[in-house]
C-alpha cells in the first residue's frame, strides 16, 4: 500500500516521556518510541502480544516479576495478559509490535 515515512507521523505522548508514533495494521500495530531518561511506565498488562526491541539507549524492563537490563540489539518477549513495566535508563529509542492492534493507540 505505499511507502511510509516514521518522521512524517505526528508522535502521541502516550504516558509522561513516551513519545510513540503508530503504525496500524488490521492485526497488529507498529510502535515507534523516542522516551526520555528516567521517564517510566508502570506496571500493567493487557490483551495484546508485545515485543520490544531497543534501538538506542538502556531500558530496563520487568516481565512477570523478572526485571533485565535491554540494550541495543535486544528484544524482550511479553505474552498477552503478562504484567509488566519499564523504565528509561538512560534516552531511549523503542520498536514495539502489539498483535492484536492497539485500537486505543489510533
């Protein structure tokens, strides 16, 4: 359907320091974050399947109780209804893929 250019998608600050720009499919959603060093977001969960891969910077982030360290290259896994949070460690740049489509994200 055409080419899409990330910096022509006006970003959503989504929560405080999450600055998200969304790409929706019929199935899923593309996620595209620039986030803010010591910006957090709390513990939640949600129907959707995740992963997040950090592109730049240092995210820590807590699955299921389990908290890592993610850097660059790294991708964290998050099944549908599985608690989870992070926090910016440092300026950080954000891939996330939701399946199904985040709605509330449009």
């Amino acid at each position: 359907m055409g080419k899409i250019v990330l910096k022509d998608i006006e970003p959503k600050e989504i929560i405080k320091g999450y600055h998200g720009r969304f790409i929706h499919m019929d199935t899923y959603t593309l996620g595209f974050w620039e986030v803010e060093a010591g910006a957090e977001i709390p513990i939640h969960s949600h129907v959707h399947e995740q992963t997040t891969q950090v592109i730049e910077g240092e995210f820590q982030m807590t699955v299921d109780g389990k908290t890592e360290i993610y850097t660059p290259g790294m991708i964290v896994k998050i099944p549908s209804h599985a608690p989870h949070g992070g926090k910016a460690i440092t300026n950080c740049k954000l891939s996330d893929v939701f399946c199904p489509a985040r709605e509330d994200y449009k």
